[in-house]
C-alpha cells in the first residue's frame, strides 16, 4: 500500500507543477486554447495518443472486444494506429494547420462558420459539441472504480472527485501548454506501463505460446463453433471486427477534441516527426490494451461477464500481479483518462466561449473575459461530469455509459466528412455540411432511442456510427454536386493560404 499511496502522490504533484509552471503561456486565447501554435512535434504527437486512448480503451473497449474476438482484437489497435494516427496526420495535419492559422480558426465550429461563411453553421456545430461531448467525458471515470477498488479499497466517489479535481486545477492554471507537457508525462506512464502488464499477463499463463494454446482450446458455442477461432486471423466474427475498427480509427477523424491538436502544430517538420511519433504510440499503447484484452476468456472462471459486465474483465486479469504492478496499472490508467478528460473539457469550454456566447450572447468581449469564461467552463464541465459518472455508477443507470458509444459516433458522423472536403475541395456547399451534421447527429440521436428501427447489424452504436462516418463521406459531395456553387471569393479566399510561396533548400526539392 506504501508503494502504491507513494506513486500516486509523486503522480499529483508532477500534474500540479506542470500547471504552475504554464501560467505565463496561459494568458491570452491563442495561448490558452492552442499553445501560441508553437507546440512541437513530440508534445503534439503523445497529446494526440493520450487524447485518443482513455481508461475506456484499456478497461472496457479491451475488454469487451478481446472478450468477443480474441487475439484478433489486436487489429482494432493496428488500425487505431495506422488509419486514426498515421493516415490522419498525413491527411489532416498540415491541411488543417494551414487553413485554421489562415482563417484564424482556434476550434472546429468557427473553422466550419468561417471556411463556408456561415454563422449558423458555427452554431449547430457547437451545440453538437455540447451536447455529445459531456456523457463522452463522463465516461471516462469507467472502469476507475474496479481498479481502484482492487488497488486501494477506497469509495468510487473519492476516486472520482479526486482525479477530476487535480485534472481542473492543471488544465485552469496553465491551458494547453499545460495539457500537452502532461500529456506527454502520462504518455510515457501509459507506454512503460502496457509494456510491462502484457509481459505480466503473459508470464503468468506459462508464455505467449502457452497463452495462445490454452487460448485455442476455448470454446463458446453462442459466438461460434469453429475451433479456435479465438486465436483465428481474422477472429469469430471478422464483420463485426471491421466496424469497430472503422469507427475507433476512422473516428477521430471527426472528433474536435483530436483535430483541434493540428491547429497548435509548430512547423512543417513537426509534422513530420509528430505523424511518426503518434503512429509508434498507438501501435504500443492501442495494439498493446487490445492484444492484452484477447486473453481475457483464460480468465472465464474468475470472472461473471453476464452478472459484472464486460469492465470486470481486465481487473480479473490484473488482481494477481505483485503491489508495484498494480500500482502502475492504476497510474497508467488514471494517465489515459486525465489526458483525455483535460482534452474533452478544452475542447468544450473553448467551443462554448468562442463559437456560442462570444459575439452572440456576451457582446464586446474582450481576450480576458473569454480566457475567465474558458476557465469557469471547465470547472463547471468537470463537475457535470463528475455528477453524471457518480449517479451512473450508484443507481446503475447503463444509458449513460451506452450514450459513450453513441457520443463518438455522432461527433464522427457529423464532422468527419465536411471538415475533410472543407480542406481539400473547394465545391463542397454550405448545404452539404448542414445535411451531414443532421444526418450524423440524428441517425446516432435515433439509434439511441429506437435501436429497433434499424437492421439488426446496425443496432449497435459501434455499427451505426461507422455506417453514419462512411454516409457522410458519399452525402456530402452528392448534395454539394446538386446545389448552388459557394461563393466564388469565400473559397478562393481559404485556399488562398495553399498557394502561398516559400522559400525551401534543394535538398527537398530539384526546383524547375
């Protein structure tokens, strides 16, 4: 217990320091929301992976979906790293840079309001960030509760209120300068500490081949009868594999929280270095949670699944392992959740300040009042969150931790697809965005509420959302195609910042 009330304390204080110690970059809005858009490669790039991979990921997306597919589950990670890091920084990250500076964009609402010259497309994009973006943060406190439980036997409701104060205080002091140096502290933790619990889990099943072997010899006839299927390529179930890892990958695509991360880039070879560093992230961190969660049927016999749910699979495995492990996986966790909370809450204060009461309900307001409003904002979304985790959890409400998945699947589905073309096609109509934010956002909103509506495949949120991503992608060019043409000069008037010269060395390029 020393050991682990120790590493816990050396963890706050760090968290605390860190936030003292990015006041002075905190004091105007470029400074408190983007960092000055002077943070570098190796800051951006564990910002992005911690924002990317929550306690949601290690205890209950590793859980369920290893539990389900099996080792397979691994290409939910590999496709976390390649198609939601890799792909995306190479398609998104100088793009979105750019044109955000260029268009003096700091979150994706007023980047929508300005690139197609409507205030009322600012709006809507905002109120789908409020609305989505709160039952997502509060799901993050899932999963705390059995692992601090297991580690410290002390009460859900102090864990909660605990990690969500220290999480204020940093994120209110020092902004994102102050997130993305944390960030990058408890990337490190979750990086060192997956390691080393996959290497736990494994020895403790006699090896990875032991593993594997015992692995094969599972059988459950309600998923599948063919024999091993969970040590299998592809797993039992290779269709529903590919969906989810359409919407964990190809998600992030569309979530403000992720793509507001290439706003505060540095440099050209920040992002570079930065699509490298988040993709060899992802494949340990992701690819790591998800191998780690495909054992977790070796464990069927300490665990109810039916009675406790899928999140009472990784504690199973890990309530085994020696005190200091324990007391890594707790910091480990605790990191990932922290560094996305921190992430959800700047990205809902700033877009409720900037896009929907600067100008529209609080006239003249000037750079203090909106860096006060932020900070009032976040203490105000943690504690909603707060609230929505402890009532989840005491009354067993399973509707909110069921509108996590929906939450995802409509911030994807809305954004995804007009943020994409409103970088790279200049035809792309004020009409289109507005249908794909209705489209994302109502077809996620109806299979909340009447999952019995939909065909049987897309009665799962994870399903619907992937199918409500790859829609908007085909929508939005076709309604674009049979509507009115932009305005000439507001598209030429954004591209404008691609056309700019600059001046490089001949060692990237030959010249004419």
């Amino acid at each position: 217990m020393a050991i682990k009330l120790a590493l816990l304390v050396v963890f706050f204080a760090i968290m605390l320091a860190v936030g003292v110690h990015c006041r002075r970059h905190a004091t105007d809005v470029n400074g408190f929301v983007l960092g000055g858009r002077s943070v570098g490669a190796w800051l951006t790039a564990f910002a992005y992976g911690t924002s990317y991979f929550s306690a949601v990921i290690f205890v209950g997306y590793a859980g369920q979906f290893g539990w389900r597919f099996g080792v397979a589950s691994t290409w939910i990670g590999l496709g976390n790293a390649f198609l939601g890091s890799l792909l995306a920084w190479v398609v998104l990250g100088r793009r979105t840079r750019l044109m955000s500076q260029h268009l003096d964009s700091a979150t994706m609402p007023e980047f929508f309001g300005k690139r197609f010259g409507s205030k009322g497309l600012k709006i809507g994009a905002s109120v789908i960030v409020f609305i989505f973006l709160i039952p997502y943060t509060a799901s993050l406190y899932n999963g705390l509760s059995r692992l601090f439980g297991m580690a410290f036997n002390i009460d859900y409701t102090v864990c909660i209120v605990l990690m969500a104060a220290l999480t204020c205080v940093y994120v209110v002091a020092g902004g994102y300068m102050a997130t993305a140096i944390n960030d990058f502290i408890q990337g490190l933790i979750m990086l060192g500490g997956i390691v080393v619990v996959v290497l736990a889990v494994l020895n403790e099943n006699g090896g990875f081949m032991a593993a594997m072997d015992a692995l094969a010899r599972v059988e459950d006839a309600s998923v599948t009868t063919t024999p091993g299927a969970f040590t299998s390529f592809f797993g039992p179930k290779p269709l529903e594999l590919m969906g989810v890892v359409i919407l964990t990958s190809l998600g992030t695509w569309g979530l403000p929280q992720m793509v507001q991360k290439f706003y505060a880039i540095r440099s050209e070879k920040a992002i570079h270095k930065g699509a490298v560093i988040s993709t060899l992230f992802a494949v340990v961190v992701a690819g790591g949670c998800y191998f780690l969660g495909g054992f977790g049927r070796l464990y069927a016999g300490r665990v109810d699944v039916a009675a406790d749910g899928y999140d009472a699979i990784i504690p199973a495995m890990l309530e085994n392992l020696s005190p200091l492990l324990i007391g890594i996986v707790v910091i480990l966790v605790l990191s990932a959740s922290m560094s996305t909370l921190s992430s959800l809450v700047m990205a809902s204060s700033s877009t409720l300040t900037l896009d929907l009461l600067k100008d529209n309900i609080v006239k003249d307001m000037d750079e203090k009042k909106q860096v006060l409003t932020m900070r009032g904002l976040i203490v105000v979304f943690i504690a909603i969150s707060v609230v929505i985790a402890i009532v989840q959890h005491t009354s067993n409400i399973t509707f909110i931790a069921q509108l996590m998945g929906v939450s995802w699947g409509a911030l994807a589905g809305a954004f995804l697809a007009p943020f994409l073309y409103g970088l790279y096609w200049k035809r792309t109509t004020r009409a289109a965005v507005w249908v794909s934010f209705v489209f994302g956002a109502g077809v996620m909103t109806l299979n909340l509420f009447c999952p019995a509506i939909f065909p049987a495949l897309l009665q799962s949120p994870i399903n619907c959302g992937a199918f409500a991503m790859l829609s908007g992608l085909v929508l939005v060019p076709l309604v674009s195609l049979v509507t009115p043409r932009p305005e000439r000069e507001l598209t030429e008037g954004a591209f404008a910042c691609y056309e700019a010269k600059v001046v490089v060395p001949v060692k990237r390029s030959l010249g004419d």
